[in-house]
C-alpha cells in the first residue's frame, strides 16, 4: 500500500516543490557559493588595490638600487652640468663614463657634443673621435659612426674635403658590400658632384723670340765640267 502511495508523493512533491529539507539545503549551498564567490571578488579587488601597486613599487626599488640607475644618475649629473654652463667639469664627468664603460659610444659622442656646439672647438671634438677609434677596438657599427661623423666634421667645420674624401673611401675599404660603404658612395658621389670641375692645366707657352735676319746669299748654279 505504501509503496502503491509513493509515486504520488513524489509527483505532489513534483508539483509543489522541493521537499523542505532540500529547500534549505539548497539555499544553505547557494549562500556558501555566493560567500565563496564574494570573498574571491573581494580578495582579487584587494590584490589589484594594494598587493600589486606593493610589488611594483618593490621592483622599482630594486632596480633603483641597482647598478644601472647608478650610472643613469652619473649621466643625467653631466648632463645637469652642461645645462649650468660648466663644460669642463661635464668632459671631465663624461670621460670618466667612458672609461669605465670603454665599449659605450654615447660618453664620446657627448663630450664631442660639448667640444663643437658650447665650446665651438671643432679641432677638439675631431680629437676626440680620432682618439678612441685608434685607441679602441669597435664594431662595424660604432666605427662607421664615428668615420661618418668625422668625415661630416672636416667637411662642414674644416671645408676639407680632399680628408672627408679619404675618410668616406676608406670606410668603402673596411665595410665592403655593406649599407656603410653604400652610403659612402653615396656621399663621396654627392661631395664629388658639388666640386668644380677640375680645368685641363694649360702647357707653359715659350716667349716668342724675335728670328735674326738672315743674309741673302746667292749660290750659283753648277757649272758643267771642261
């Protein structure tokens, strides 16, 4: 009889819901979803809020207390010098970086950059180029730099352009088939195309000298024999 009566218990309870006990335990597992959820919303708007900004800012502190910040702040003390107008001191504090750091062009070009455009001593900024490429080992890069910059010095500053052309052919010697011996050429064509043509040297012309008057002698015909 119970049994026969159980079917139409589970279709009332059908129709009119969950039974009380699953209803609670339904809703108890629905707020402990929500609290979980909630409680991650909350922990990962905390994270964004506080723990990240505290993990960038502690990056940056150790990358400030590195090595490389030191050196930043040794650059930007020369630059801050050549912005006060004592250019001795910045050179002096530029080639102490350079000698420190022998592979690094930048301290060179700087103090080149000093010596031309502050000091207007363009004789020191091509010494100074001159000296770190005979004293130095460079790359490709750093050596055409610098013979470019060279070539640019004694053309534009010195009006030399027989050296800025030696200077141009032989970075065409050292970096064949490269885009340093192509620029070059391309600018030993553009040096080459504003020279004046060069005129034929004219031959020495002798002073006309006067001819000597010369006797009129008469020759007499042969005479035939006797």
């Amino acid at each position: 009889m119970i049994l026969e009566l159980l079917p139409d218990c589970l279709g009332i309870f059908a129709q009119a819901g969950e039974p009380p006990s699953v209803a609670k335990e339904g809703d108890a597992l629905g707020r402990s979803l929500l609290v979980f959820v909630g409680g991650g919303l909350l922990l990962g708007a905390a994270f964004l809020i506080w723990v990240l900004p505290a993990l960038i800012n502690k990056v940056n502190d150790m990358l400030y207390d590195s090595g490389e910040q030191v050196e930043l702040d040794e650059t930007q003390r020369a630059r801050v010098l050549v912005a006060q107008g004592d250019y001795d001191t910045a050179i002096s504090e530029f080639r102490k970086l350079s000698q420190k750091h022998p592979e690094d062009r930048v301290p060179v070009i700087e103090i080149a950059k000093i010596q031309l455009d502050k000091l207007a001593d363009p004789d020191a900024a091509i010494a100074t180029f001159e000296e770190v490429l005979d004293g130095r080992e460079w790359g490709p890069e750093d050596a055409a730099f610098f013979l470019f910059r060279l070539e640019e010095l004694y053309l534009e500053e010195k009006g030399d352009s027989a050296k800025a052309i030696e200077l141009l052919e032989f970075v065409i010697e050292q970096f064949p088939e490269t885009r340093f011996s192509a620029n070059a050429t391309h600018k030993l064509h553009e040096i080459r195309k504003t020279e004046p043509a060069a005129s034929p040297t004219p031959l020495p012309v002798e002073p006309a000298v006067p001819a000597e008057e010369e006797e009129e002698t008469f020759v007499s015909p042969p005479r035939p024999d006797a």
